[in-house]
C-alpha cells in the first residue's frame, strides 16, 4: 500500500503561482511513475501531469505546458507541481496518484492505469 497526502492548494488571483506537493508513505516511492490529475463538480477527472519513475520524463495536458511543471524528490518521497500563471480555469480538486512500472516504461494519462491516490487539494483561481 502507497499513502499519498496532498497539501498547497489554496485561492489565489489569475496570474499568480501555487505549488502543490504530494507526499507518500509505505512502499518505497522511486518504484511509481507519479501523476497528478484534476477534477472539478462539472467535469470528470482530468490528467494534468505526470513524471516517470527518474523523474527523466514528463508530460503534460496541452491546457497546462508552458506554465506548470512536475517534479520529484525521492529523498523527501515527494511529487510536486509548480503551478504559474494560474487562470480561473485551473480552479479545481487537484489529485496526486501513483502508479507501480517498471524502469522505462511509458508515462500514461489514464486515471485508471494509477494504483493509488491522494483525497485531492483545492486550488481556486480567481479572476
């Protein structure tokens, strides 16, 4: 079992920058390729990021590339996701999750292909 905490989320103005982390416990966290997805009351859960398990690879919804950038800390068994120039459409429950592969294999953007998963941060963007 993987435990996943998510903190950062919060209201910010449009414009503005959040970071979200996502802290895990349990098996050790260098063996899942990583992914944060997002969700709000009128959508269905949305990838927005994910990076392999050397953190070598990253890839991104179009909505999110060029402003937000996912990373990992092994030591600190951390993700994060550094989020700029946020707009009002960013506004939603932001998801980390995990998923066991092995070394090399493809990053995915299924929510149903991670094993584990966060109860989600709020992050509000105002315009």
């Amino acid at each position: 079992q993987v435990q996943l905490v998510e903190s950062g989320g919060g209201l910010v103005q449009a414009g503005g920058s959040l970071g979200l982390s996502c802290a895990a416990s349990g098996r050790p966290f260098s063996g899942f390729a990583m992914g944060w997805f997002r969700q709000t009351p009128r959508t269905e859960r949305e990838f927005v990021a994910a990076i392999s398990r050397s953190g070598g690879s990253t890839n991104y919804t179009d909505s999110v590339k060029g402003r937000f950038t996912i990373s990992r800390d092994d030591a600190k068994n951390t993700v994060y996701l550094q989020m700029n120039s946020l707009k009002p459409e960013d506004t939603a429950l932001y998801y980390c999750a995990a998923r066991a592969t092995l070394s090399g294999s493809r990053l995915t953007r299924i929510s149903f292909a991670y094993d584990y998963w966060g109860r989600g941060t709020q992050v509000t963007v105002s315009s």
